[in-house]
C-alpha cells in the first residue's frame, strides 16, 4: 500500500545537527523535508521523479525503493561496488583535480571567454581552470578527528595541507564505470515532455563523478538545471536559498556568473560582512523599503546528506556545499525549460537596435529599448485599464528604474566590485572609438539622474516613426517571458501535496516565478547592451547610467 505524501513527510526525521558552522544571524534555517518511500514502485507517495521536481522545492528523496537504494543493493548483490572509495583508490592511483591552498577550501567556477574576463582580477580564466594530477590517497583522504590528527595523517600519506576536488563527466570515465553507473542515473534523468520542453533537441543531460575529503568547499551559486545529487558515500551539507534571496552576485557577463559575490577566499579588506553566513552578502539597504533587506530574516533551507540520500535541487536555487567526509558523489543534470527559452529562443530574438547608430544615439536608445522591454515583461496585466497615458508612461519608467535597482545595481554592478573592474578599465588604453563611446556615455548619463536619463531617452525615441522598430523587438521578448514564467511555476500533480508540505516544519512550496523570470531578464539586459556597447562600455553604462536608478525620485518621470 502506497504511503501518503503527508505521512512521509510528517514521519521524515531531520538530522539535530542541520544549522552549519557558527551563528548567522541573517537567517531562519529550516531543514529541507526527508521523503521516505517504503514500498512503493510508482514512486514517493504515487508521484513520480517528474512530479516531485515539478513542485520546484529542495527534497531529500530516500527509502529501500529509491534509485539509489536499488542501485546500491544490486552492486552489493553482485559483491562489488566500482564506486566505493576503497576501489576507486586502488584503480586510480592519481587523479586530475582542481586544487587550493590549505587556507583556501572553496572552489567556484570560472567561466572563460565572458566579456568582463580581462576585467575581473582572475587572469587567464583558461589557465586558471587547468588541473593538476594529484594522488587519490590525498583526494580522499580519510577523516581525521582533530587538527593534530590531520597533521599526522597527511605526513602518513604524504600529502600536503591542500584541498583538492574532482569532478568528471561519467561518460568521460571508463566505460566499465559509466556502465555501471547507468541503472542511477538513468532513472534520474528526468523525461523532457513531463517538464514541459517543446523540442525533443532542448532537452540535455549531464552527469558527473564527485570525489572529495571533509572541508572542500563549493561557493554559493544556482544552476539553470534539475539537479539529483546522490550521495553513494559519506556526508555533505547543502545550504539553500531560493531565486529571490537579496544576495550579491556576480554579473551574468563576469566569469564568475551565477555564483555569490565575493568569490570564495577573498580576503579585500574583510569584505566579506557575514562570514557565519558562508561568504554570503546580502544587498545594500532600500531606503524606500520600512525593513532593509538585511535586517530581514531569511528563510536557507538545510540538507545534510549521508549515503542513501537522493537531494532534489530545484532550478536557479543559490546553493553552498561542504563535504563533510570523505566523499563519493554522483549527480544528474536535466535542463530545465527556461534554460531551454532563453537558449534557443530569446537569445536568437533580433535585437531593434543598430550598432551603425551614432554613438550617442545608441546610448539613449539602448535606455529607451530596456525601459520599454522590461517594463513590458514586468509590469504586464498589472496595469489599470482607465490609466491616462501620462500614468501609464510613469508606470513603465518606475518599473524599470525598480527593476534595475533591485537585479542589476544592488545585486550584480555594485561596489566595490563594479570600481574594481572599472580601475582596471581606465589602466588599459582606448581606442578612439571607445574614447568617444565613453564620452558619449558621459554626455548622456553623467549629468543627470537615472530617472532624467530615462527622460531624455523618451523624449528622443518615442515617436510614431520608431514605434513599428520597438514593437517588432519587444513583442516576441515579451511572448518568450510569458513562457518562461509560466514554465518557472511549481506543479502540484497530488491533491493536498501542497498542504502535506505545510506540515513539514513550515515547510512550502512556494512560486518563485517572478523572481526566476527577474534573473533570466537581468542576464539578456546585460548580454542586449554589450552586444550594443562592448564589454568597457558595459561597465560605463552600468556605472554612469544605472548606478544612481533611484526609484524614489519625486520628479516627474514622463514628459
């Protein structure tokens, strides 16, 4: 007989030790619920893999009918297991691994060839991401119970103090061991038509070996994909937040996109204001908000995985790992629909702008293009339909002027990190055509507020002649946007799922649609104006024409 979601949840047992390492006082932390399945071969409670990730929420799926379990008792029917740390050690006597001092656990990714590259401090990203052979002995070393018994271990092994990480693709491995690996992973691999992709070719899968002793970090950041993280052996810690946590990121352009700002290590001045908080900090105050964000409990939702544990990360949930033991991992990517809209389609979109255009006239339309288009994908129905023209102009340069503040200034071209990139800009020459862009960025914005730069722009592109221009350009962004956020919402497939949840330590499942189509529309107004301006205009547009967008400007915004 099938167990009843609610039941599983109100029978799930969460670890006593679910908050991490030291107090953070910025957070209200809630254990992420344990799904337990006895007996069922449909699935947890009657739903299916499909239908507990479409609820769009962090679970931990486990019970003697999960894939894991099965996998496991069937490796250890056969009396060989190909991913047990020990034979893993016997087989690979080296590893190539990315490494970082003893004083260094976390590792981030870095994406080369971003356009904020030779402006971000990182070096040759390339160079940076190369791997270094390293024994498996010192990958996975065993735990040890103190510092000085660390100590001697690693003189033992003869390893250094370093912390290394390996991460392969299963299919790069050899091919006895994605063999072995496929009755996991296939089950995980979730089917593209439950999701809602259109295509059969959007639809991609990615699965990966990780190895890895107590300490090695993961810096926070969200993946644009399902992820099933199955841990085979050992302990790690996940710690959550979801698409509208008020955190600092790095921009989408930077090679450190879609992680948390600052990177992991950094150590400028202590930038880091709540380092009990994994390095996370948290956006400047909104004067116009009675509650700055950071005096705002946020709700992080806590996994603490040991082996037999399947954790459900949902799309574009901020994400910070600690391994907590020696290690084995394996994980399975599925993209999630949005993934596959921004990819396929709002990226191919024409964009109405003309980069022959005078350098001036690029700027104030570019202003123009971005107030129209995201106040069009913002604002949409929420309009009154008896709004005079003049308030409906106010309404479309308030939400843009809000948006931009919120998901561009405040979470990604902020300070210190957009004078960082910037000083390095003005230490490198220019060309005389970026010396008249930047003068022009100068002329357009400097002088005046976001909201008077706005004002310029309108009274410049608003006519009758360029309104076919702006439609043809914003319509089928606006169309790609209404799928996206109707593809981000979370889908109760169980009558009563959603109130099951509610019985899990105040648990929910909540829509975060919003906030997830804000992401993606930050990502393509930065990718729209270096695709118009180049990557140093980027940064003087981002600090002349947005850094002061002031939404409580009392001016009058229309003209």
């Amino acid at each position: 007989m099938q167990q009843p979601l609610q039941e599983s949840l109100a029978s799930a047992t969460y670890p006593a030790d679910a908050a991490d390492e030291g107090a953070c006082a910025a957070f209200v932390t809630v254990p992420v619920p344990r799904l337990r399945d006895e007996s069922s071969s449909l699935g947890w409670a009657g739903l299916s893999l499909e239908q507990l990730a479409l609820l769009r929420t962090p679970l931990i799926l486990t019970g003697p009918r999960s894939p894991l379990a099965q996998w496991t008792a069937a490796l250890h029917a056969s009396g060989r297991n190909p991913f047990s740390s020990d034979n893993l050690l016997h087989r690979f006597p080296k590893l190539p691994v990315l490494s970082q001092p003893a004083s260094q656990p976390s590792f981030a990714t870095a994406h080369a060839d971003k356009p904020l590259e030779s402006w971000s401090g990182l070096g040759d990203v390339t160079q940076r991401n190369r791997k270094r052979q390293a024994p498996a002995r010192c990958v996975l070393r065993e735990d040890a119970a103190d510092e000085a018994a660390a100590v001697v271990r690693d003189q033992r092994l003869n390893c250094s103090a370093r912390f290394e990480y390996f991460s392969m693709r299963l299919a790069a491995l050899p091919k006895d061991l994605s063999d072995a690996a496929a009755p996991l992973v296939t089950p995980l691999q979730l089917s593209g038509a439950a999701l809602g992709h259109q295509k059969a070719g959007d639809i991609r899968h990615q699965s990966n070996l990780w190895l890895g002793r107590a300490g090695v970090r993961t810096s926070g950041h969200f993946d644009l994909q399902y992820n099933f993280f199955a841990q085979l052996e050992g302990r790690k810690r996940f710690k959550l937040l979801p698409p509208d946590a008020p955190v600092r990121l790095f921009p989408n352009t930077h090679p450190h996109q879609a992680h948390t700002w600052p990177a992991p290590n950094a150590t400028a001045d202590d930038r880091v204001h709540h380092p009990a908080c994994d390095g996370l900090t948290l956006l400047e105050p909104d004067d116009s908000k009675n509650a700055p964000v950071e005096k705002q409990k946020l709700t992080r939702y806590v996994a603490d995985l040991s082996a037999g544990d399947v954790l459900i990360v949902p799309p574009l949930w901020l994400h910070h790992v600690t391994t907590l033991s020696r290690s084995v991992s394996v994980n399975v990517w599925t993209d999630a629909p949005e993934y596959a809209l921004a990819q396929h389609e709002l990226y191919a979109l024409p964009v109405p702008l003309e980069t022959d255009w005078a350098v001036g006239e690029r700027v104030t339309a570019l202003v123009y293009y971005l107030r129209r288009m995201v106040s069009a994908v913002t604002v949409q129905g929420q309009q009154p339909k008896d709004a005079d023209r003049d308030d409906a102009e106010e309404a479309k340069t308030r939400a843009w002027l809000n948006f931009a503040d919120r998901w561009l200034v405040r979470q990604r071209f902020h300070e210190p990190l957009l004078a960082e990139m910037l000083a390095r800009v003005e230490q490198a020459p220019l060309t005389p055509a970026e010396t008249v862009l930047r003068d022009a960025i100068q002329t357009e914005c400097a002088s005046f507020s976001a909201a008077g730069v706005v004002r310029r722009s309108v009274e410049h592109w608003q006519t009758e002649e360029h309104e076919s221009r702006w439609r043809r350009g914003i319509d089928p962004v606006l169309s790609v946007f209404e799928r996206i956020r109707s593809a981000a919402r979370p889908v109760d497939s169980s009558a009563g799922a959603s109130a099951a949840f509610s019985h899990a330590d105040a648990f929910s499942v909540n829509d975060h649609s919003d906030a997830i189509v804000s992401l993606l529309l930050a990502n393509y107004v930065e990718w729209v104006s270096y695709a118009l301006l180049g990557d140093k205009a980027l940064l003087w547009f981002a600090h002349l024409c947005l850094l002061r967008a002031n939404p409580n400007e009392e001016q009058p915004l229309h003209h």
